[in-house]
C-alpha cells in the first residue's frame, strides 16, 4: 500500500460515492501515528438515501432463490481466500495486530462465509403432516433491511460474523464499519462486487455516533446487530426495543482462567500467555483474570511453577508486528487507559510481576504497551473487576473451587471462563457453575467456530438483544419463521372419481378422527 493519505467513499448503490460532509475522522496507523487515510462522518441523510436503495434491491433480491444468493457468497469466499495476503497487510497496517492475526483474522472471517454458502442445506423449514389430511408448514422469509454496526479490534471477521449470512437469508445489509479501521472493509466491498452481490443489496455508510443512532431510529431498518463496548450495546439495545426492533447487541468481557495444581503447566502458561497477550488483549474473549488455585493443603504453592513459566513466556514477548510478537493498542485514548490501570494498581499496592509500561517509553511515536502481569489480594480491585482492553492479566490466589468460582460469577460480564486442569470430572464441576456462555476446557480463548454459535450470556453485561452472531443464532436472528397450516378437500380426481364418496362415510372419517386426535380443532367448536 501507498503512504499516500486516502480519503475514503461511502459505498451506496452499487457505486463508490463522495460523501459531502464537513467532518472527517482519521484512520492512523497504530504502530507509528501516521495518518494513513480520512474517513467520512456522514449524516442522517447520507443514510436515508443508502435504506431508500435497499428497500427497492430487496424485492428482487428476496425474490431470488436461497441457492442463487448462496452461489455468490461461494464466488466471495473464494476472492477472499485469493485476496487474503492482501487483507492481512491492510489490517496489520490499520489495526496494528501482527501479521499472524491478521491472517487468522481474515481466515476465521471466511469460516463465516462459508458457513453461509452452506444455508440451501441447513434454512430449508420443516413440514409434517400434524392431523389427518391437515399439514403444517414452516418458511424462512426474509426481514428486508439490516444495519450492522461493527467494532475495530476484528476489521474482517466481526463485519462477517453477520454480512453473509443476513445476506443469504435474503437481506439487504448496510454496514458501518469502525471509524478506527474502515480499510479492510473497503476491499472486501470490492471482491464483494466481483463476487456478484448485486447493487444495494450491500452497503456502507461510514461515521460516527450519528449514524448508530439513525440505524437505530429508522423505521424502515428491521433490525440491527453491535458489537463494541457494554455502555454502547445497551444505549443500542434499549433504542431499539423502544422501537419493538429486532437487535443483537453484544458487549465487553472480562474472562477468567481458573487454574487448578494438576493442570499440565506447560500447555497451561503458553496457552494463558497467548490468551492475555494476544491481539495485544484487544479482544473480548482475551483473558484478563488468572486464578490460581492452592487447595492441596501443604502443597499451597504448588502453582509457583506454572506462574514463573506464564511471567517468562510473557517476559520474552517483544513489540512488533511479525508472527508471535505483540502489536500496539489502537489509539492514544486506549494506550492511556491501559497504563492507568496499571499505575493506579501499583500505587494501590498490587504487585507488578511483570511491567510492560516500558514499551510506551521506548516507542512514542505509537500505542504500544508491552504485556503486564500483575498480583492481586483483593478480588475488588479495579483492575480484577473492570474491562481493561489490554495486554494485563490479574492474577488472584485462592484456596478454594468455591471461592474461584465465586469470584467469576460475581462479575457483571458473562463472555467466556476456562479452566485447566486434567481431570474430566474437575472440568465438569467447573463448567457447570461458571457463570459465562463461552466456556474452555485447557483452552483460554474458547471461541466457538462455526456451526456453533458466538454470543456472551443471556442477563449480564456481554450480551442484549435476540440471538446470537453467528451460526444458526445468526441463521434465526436475520428470518422470521411463518408456519403455514393447510387442509385439502377431499375430492379425487381421475379414474378414482367413478366412485364418489358420500357424505355418511365423510361423516364417519370425521368422527374417528375426532376421537383419535383430542387436539384437531379442524371444524369443531
């Protein structure tokens, strides 16, 4: 790519369009603070006209069948793998991640797609024959304009999540990207033109808080799926209920790894190591907490080990943006709130077993902090208890199950728990009380890859709405399912027309069939 700054386009209509508005944002570059690209902030209005295209691209879209829509998200799965080198550059340079993630990034994104190129075979409704002669049908039908409102920390697999599979079921998508990095997006629109998606079907309209709140409003936008912050997903959330709109909003996380004495400790550190560190621990199913469980009486040190190994995997970690190293956090405002948290927790007397606050020193020019371990006494603390967004892990020792579990559900989050341990029967005591929709077992960031669903637990901070994202959460969340009751005369028709049937023997049908089948309301009162 050029250093040249790019001022990007709304895409609306099948075309890339300048949008005429006074206000620009800023994509830049995490690594070093150069500005890389302006990004509109458009209006209301940019986005009224974006839903007008829509509305008239979703009839003949709708119209067409789920094979044929299905047929060009294999052709846009296809340009994705070819064009994934590119992605991965383009959200290493926009995001800041390492190449690696990057390419997982792109790779777990078009898990998704496929998944929806497979809906021919998974959409299709039920019918049965519920009584004698009275069928019961179910059809999928469309809900017609969809917003999705998406966050940075994932520029290809997030707007995936729901892209293609709201546009499978017969959607039409707008999408608004992260102001932080619009980039990747952008030329995945463009293999999305070359797959075939027709135009209006999809659209971006890029901004800020305005075009959020507009999605939300727009009486003619049937539902809206957000992933970002808690505090944002719930204002999401509760602006669209108050609508009786359809929304799926999730939000943060704090996730705890639970670690008991027979855990392989190897396998433990390098896995809780890559969990918290990873993604430089800008991603909601990162690791933040790490509970060390001493409840083997004399032996209550007995993980010491496996902290040392978590402190020196951790410790050798180096900045940069090639495989296995640690890129910067997204922005100032982000790198700021992560060194906070760990000043505040040093001044309070929590131990810092392992500081990366250097990094910021070494690096100005970007967002960088380097992975931090820090000991805890408190499970209050604010550093135990808040989302951070960062590369810190909180350890906390604990001389219970109970009290680990204990303190997992007392948080106000519900995204993921893990625990380590060898014992089938120890995992499952744990699995069956955390208190979290996304559980591991030796895995510290348990995502669920398709056909399974992604989504944080019902009631807590993580999750508003209907549904979950992906999978078949995200197959229900974008149809309305219409069950379609039918009785047919009884008339034949051909040769077996010679002899009618007489009303005495419908007489007599109707009423051993009324006695077989207490619940047929068919003509009866």
């Amino acid at each position: 790519s050029s250093d040249q700054e790019v001022v990007l386009k709304n895409f609306v209509a099948g075309e890339f369009c300048t949008v005429t508005c006074s206000t620009y944002g800023e994509v830049v570059d995490p690594s070093n603070g150069l500005v890389i690209a302006k990004v509109p902030m458009s209006s209301t209005s940019d986005l009224q006209v974006a839903v007008q295209e829509a509305k008239l691209a979703h009839l003949e879209w709708s119209g067409m069948t789920i094979k044929q829509r299905a047929a060009i998200m294999f052709r846009f799965h296809d340009l994705i793998d070819k064009n994934s080198l590119e992605l991965a550059h383009l959200i290493v340079r926009e995001n800041g991640k390492n190449i690696v993630e990057a390419i997982a990034d792109v790779a777990k994104g078009n898990e998704t797609v496929e998944w929806a190129a497979s809906l021919p075979q998974l959409a299709p409704g039920r019918i049965l024959e519920v009584s004698n002669g009275i069928t019961c049908e179910e059809h999928r039908q469309s809900l017609g304009v969809v917003a999705a409102i998406v966050p940075f920390n994932f520029p290809a697999m997030v707007p995936m999540w729901t892209i293609p599979i709201a546009l499978t079921m017969g959607n039409c998508v707008i999408l608004k990207p992260s102001e932080k990095v619009p980039m990747t997006m952008m030329r995945m629109t463009e293999l999305m033109v070359q797959a075939g998606i027709p135009k209006g079907v999809f659209q971006i309209v890029h901004g800020a808080a305005e075009v959020v709140t507009a999605m939300c409003d727009h009486p003619d936008i049937a539902a809206v799926t957000f992933v970002g912050s808690s505090k944002v997903a719930e204002i999401v959330s509760n602006r669209c209920n108050a609508l009786h709109k359809r929304v799926l909003a999730l939000g943060g996380a704090k996730n705890h790894l639970v670690a008991l004495p027979d855990c392989n400790y190897n396998v433990a550190a390098r896995d809780i190591v890559a969990s918290f560190a990873g993604c430089c621990g800008q991603r909601c199913m990162a690791a933040s907490v790490l509970i060390l469980v001493d409840d083997e009486g004399s032996e209550s040190n007995a993980l010491d080990e496996l902290l040392a190994l978590v402190l020196v995997a951790a410790g050798k970690l180096q900045p940069g943006q090639e495989g296995g190293q640690v890129g910067p956090l997204i922005d100032k405002v982000a790198q700021k709130r992560v060194l906070q948290y760990i000043d505040e927790a040093q001044s309070s007397g929590v131990q810092v077993l392992l500081d990366g606050r250097s990094w910021a020193r070494d690096r100005p020019q970007g967002n960088w902090v380097g992975p931090t371990v820090l000991l805890h006494r408190s499970h209050s603390d604010p550093a135990m208890t808040d989302e951070i967004f960062g590369p810190v892990l909180s350890v906390l020792r604990v001389s219970s199950w109970e009290e680990a579990v204990a303190v997992e559900n007392a948080n106000p989050y519900g995204n993921a728990a893990c625990v380590y341990t060898e014992k089938a029967s120890y995992a499952q005591w744990f699995t069956k009380r955390f208190r979290a929709a996304m559980l591991g077992v030796n895995i510290g960031i348990p995502v669920p890859r398709e056909p399974f669903s992604f989504g944080g637990l019902y009631g807590t901070k993580s999750k508003f709405g209907q549904c979950d994202v992906t999978g078949d959460g995200a197959m229900e969340f974008f149809s309305n399912r219409i069950k379609i009751t039918s009785k047919w005369s009884a008339t034949r028709t051909g040769l077996d027309a010679k002899r009618s049937i007489t009303s005495a023997e419908v007489d007599k049908n109707k009423k051993a069939k009324a006695s077989d089948d207490k619940a047929n309301f068919d003509g009866r009162m």
